[in-house]
C-alpha cells in the first residue's frame, strides 16, 4: 500500500523528503491548473519539471493522456523518473494512466488537492481515462508511491467540489457502519465548509477537526479493503456502492446544458439513493435505512434529485451497460443492507436497474 499522509501545512517538506527516499533520475509534476497557486510555494524548491495537467471530467480522455506522455517523454522522462500528479480525482486519474502507460510504467505519487480526492480518488492506485461510451472505460491498476492530503490546498476550493467529496465521504460512512452515520448526522454544515479550514492548524487540537476525523474515516475503509484485494477480485468491489447507477446519471447530465451537469459525489449521492431503494424493494433493506440515509444526504446538502431530464429507457439502459463491470449485458449490484454491511447481487438484469433508477429519480 502507498505512504499516505493526511493533515495540514507538511505538503513542501513531505515532497522533498519523498524525492530523496526514492532517488528519481528526474521528477515531472503534472498540476491540475486549478490547484497551481496553492500548491506553487511547495514545488517551487524542488528539483522537478512542472507541467500544466487538465482539470474536469471532460478533458479526462484518452488523447489527453497520450499528449500528457508525449511531452514528458520529450522532457526526458525515463524508466527511473517519477511523476506526480497533483489535483483532483480527475486529474490524478488521467496523470496516473499516463504513468502507468508510459514506457510500460514509471513511479508516480499523488496530492491530493480535493476533498474527493482526499476521500476517495487518490487512495488505491485505479487510473483511467473516459471514452465517449462511458467513464473510466480505459484503465490500469497502478499503485502510487505515496499519496499525501494537505488541508490547506482546499483553501481555493470551489463549494460544489466540496459538494462532490461529501458524495463519496457519505459512502464510506455507509460502509464503515453506525458509528460514522450518527457522526455526520451530528456534524453542522459548516464542519464541511472552506470555513472551517480557518479552524485547523496543525499542532494540537486539530485532530478534533471533524472534517479531518471525518477524512480519516474515509481514509480507513478504503484502505482496509484495498490492501485485502488490491485488484478488486471481490472485497474491493463494495467500494462501487452507489456507482453503476451514479457513473450513468453522471454520463447522462454530461449530455445536457452545464447548469444540469453532476459532479461525480453528487452522482453518487443520488447512486445511492437509487442503491438503497433497490435494497428495500428487493428485501435485502429496511425503509427505515433508507429514510435514515436520504435524511442525511439532505443534512449535508447533497443532491436528492436529478436536475435533468432522464434519458429515455433505451438511452438509459444503454448507459448502464456500459458500466466497466458490466458482464454479459447483466450487472453486479453492490446492495446496501445495514450500516456497515453490502451484498452483492450478481447478472441483475439492466431493465430492473433502469426502471428503479426511474422510480426513485424520474
């Protein structure tokens, strides 16, 4: 499993003392252009390449990786070089592809720069590029070197990434089980705001932070699964809680004007309200979950419906197959059943998924 590091105000020093553990013949990090000032005055002392990467879902292709590994290759990148992508998830996920293709795959670590990134997209070494047919269609397993999580670069984030990092911190605490609900339950909307940052500092009484406790938490769950089935044979699987019907409707609003367009947390907030309804009516959930949980994406102000227009049922199901874990024409299902425990349902047919997709959204 990669070093992983998560606080505030470490990002410059941690970087060098990385560079000097691991002796790279040359260092090329990859910026998310959104991250770039916040992340400057911790890349400016070391002895690497900074190069502009792409920022946003669109740009997440795979012509975009391959000009990435073109420039780094007439920069002289070599077997012994190390990349590091530096952004959110979807940066890091192009940045990651590129270095897991390029010249059959060189050392690469991530920072962290989005609260979704931090919670989820960093953490356990998937990289991918979208195609037109769906996201994350192209990929690789390649585990980072090192992944660190500096609070202070989410100083510039926007409100709707931090939206979107509550999507997938709202997964993980389904999967951590009772103890992680009932804390964002108790958590006020500003614990998870850029105004608590004014808040934490490192040193004592910042791991009280709720947010930091909150990331923690995140951090925990994945990486326990992660280190028990690396290349998602089985266990790593339930981490797809809420994605199949998440990645559609994120496919889908991707289609229409930019005000309907989903961030990817918010696509897996409305995943999982889809998951859950799915659950109940098959048996395998009480109603009171599911209340319990639409209560609580409400609370921390995510998504209960889906802006949009619906794609039609053929456009719908179409999307769904497209799922990367798709087999068959049918789907596997990861199934919400109670706090801290998933079932997965295999070879579920896609009409059963779209129609409940439109029952709890359309």
């Amino acid at each position: 499993m990669s070093r992983h590091k998560l606080g505030s105000g470490f990002l410059a020093s941690a970087l060098a003392r990385e560079i000097r553990r691991l002796k790279p013949s040359s260092v090329f990090a990859v910026v998310d252009p959104g991250a770039k000032a916040i992340t400057e005055s911790a890349l400016q002392n070391l002895p690497c390449v900074v190069m502009r990467g792409t920022r946003g879902e669109r740009l997440k292709t795979p012509e975009a990786a391959a000009q990435l590994t073109q420039k780094m290759v007439r920069k002289g990148l070599d077997r012994q070089s190390l990349v590091i992508a530096v952004g959110g998830g979807a940066s890091t996920d192009l940045t990651g592809f590129a270095a897991a293709t390029a010249l059959r795959g060189v050392r690469w670590g991530v920072v962290s720069t989005t609260l979704l990134s931090m919670a989820d997209a960093g953490l356990g070494g998937k990289t991918a590029v979208n195609l037109p047919e769906g996201k994350n269609l192209m990929g690789a397993f390649h585990m980072p070197e090192f992944v660190f999580a500096d609070l202070a670069t989410l100083e510039t984030l926007p409100s709707t990434e931090w939206t979107s990092g509550l999507g997938e911190i709202l997964k993980a605490a389904m999967l951590s089980g009772t103890a992680a609900l009932s804390r964002l339950e108790a958590a006020q909307a500003s614990d998870f705001s850029p105004e608590i940052l004014g808040r934490i500092q490192s040193g004592p009484g910042s791991e009280k932070s709720a947010l930091l406790q909150t990331l923690q938490m995140s951090v925990r769950v994945k990486k326990k699964i992660v280190e028990l089935d690396p290349l998602e044979s089985g266990l790593r699987k339930t981490l797809n809680l809420g994605h199949t019907f998440g990645h559609a409707l994120e496919t889908a609003a991707a289609q229409q004007a930019a005000s309907k367009r989903l961030s990817h947390g918010s696509a897996v907030a409305l995943g999982l309200l889809c998951a859950l309804r799915f659950a109940v009516e098959a048996g395998l959930a009480a109603p009171t979950y599911y209340e319990r949980i639409l209560a609580l994406t409400e609370h921390l102000g995510l998504p209960t419906q889906f802006q949009g227009r619906l794609p039609a049922p053929n456009e719908l199901r179409r999307l769904l197959k497209h799922d990367k874990k798709a087999l068959g024409g049918k789907l596997d299902l990861i199934l919400p059943t109670r706090p801290g425990a998933v079932e997965m349902i295999e070879g579920i047919r896609v009409g059963q998924v779209e129609r409940v997709l439109r029952r709890e959204l359309g």
